[in-house]
C-alpha cells in the first residue's frame, strides 16, 4: 500500500516538508518523550509553520494517518529542522518532500474542513481564539466578549 500524502495543514500548522521514514535506521539521537513514554520510531515526519502566529517551526512525529504523537523541533529554520531529523532518522534527507502550503492555501483548506465557521464579530477562526459561543444565526469568540466588557467598563466610569 502506498504510504499517504499529509493534509495541508496539521495541527492548525501548515505542512512545509513532510517525509515517510517506515524502513529507516532509527538512532535514538534526541530522545523524544511525551511525559515519561519515550516515542520510538513513527512511519512520518512533518515540518509545518504555526498559522496562528506564522513564526514557530514544529517537527511532527505521526503516525500513518497523519495524527501527532510526539512535537519536537525549536530549531528556526527547516534546514535546521531537517538536519534535526537527520539525527534520528538516518537517510531521511533523501525522503523530504517540499510541500510549502502557504497561509492562504492552509486557510482556504481549514475553512472547506471547518464549514467556514468564524466569530461573526471579528472574522477570527476558531484556531485563534480560545473559545467561543455559537448562536443560532452567529458565533461570538472569547476576544469579542472580553472586548465588550472593556467596552461596558470604559461607559460606566464615564458616566
Ligand atoms: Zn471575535
């Protein structure tokens, strides 16, 4: 079986780089834990940009389907990123595939995946807010409600 190409964005992050590693030697270089259980080693790798921010670079351990198991990276640039997988999985510089989804594609992709669903106030996603209220005919984000009560502050000492 074919091994499957990554969706655009993972984890609200849009996918730069994404390799299968299934086969590769598996070095142990950095050892990866997700809280005392150490990851060995997964079938995919993912270098994907944060959309939230657009700055923080993350190397996704994933299984087939393209869920994370385990983050690693904090190095700033994919080079540097690529090399980091080097380290563990050797051969993989072989294997990156430049996918380079930009902003607008992994946005356009999150909305058909979303239902196009925004805070009806401000137009944010719901990647960038912590929480939000959805009404009948609209969606109000925790930004927006925090906003109003500023608003409702201001007015009274006013007054
Ligand atoms: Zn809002």
């Amino acid at each position: 079986m074919d091994a499957l190409a990554p969706p655009p964005v993972i984890n609200c992050s849009r996918v730069i780089a994404y390799a299968h590693v299934s086969g590769l030697e598996y070095r142990r270089a950095g050892r990866l834990f997700v809280g005392d259980q150490e990851i060995l080693a997964v079938p995919n790798l993912a270098i994907c940009a944060d959309l939230r921010s657009d700055a923080g670079l993350y190397l996704f351990h994933c299984d087939a389907d393209w869920s994370t198991i385990a983050t690693g990276g904090g190095e700033d640039s994919v080079a540097a990123m690529k090399v980091l997988a080097e380290r563990n999985y050797k051969g993989v510089a072989e294997r990156w595939v430049d996918l380079n989804v930009s902003r607008a594609e992994a946005l356009a992709w999150w909305d058909s995946q979303s239902g196009g669903e925004k805070c009806s106030f401000c137009g944010r996603r719901a990647f960038e807010v912590a929480r939000w209220i959805v009404g009948p005919s609209a969606i109000i984000c925790n930004l927006c409600i925090d906003q109003f009560h500023d608003l409702s502050w201001d007015s009274l000492a006013d007054a």
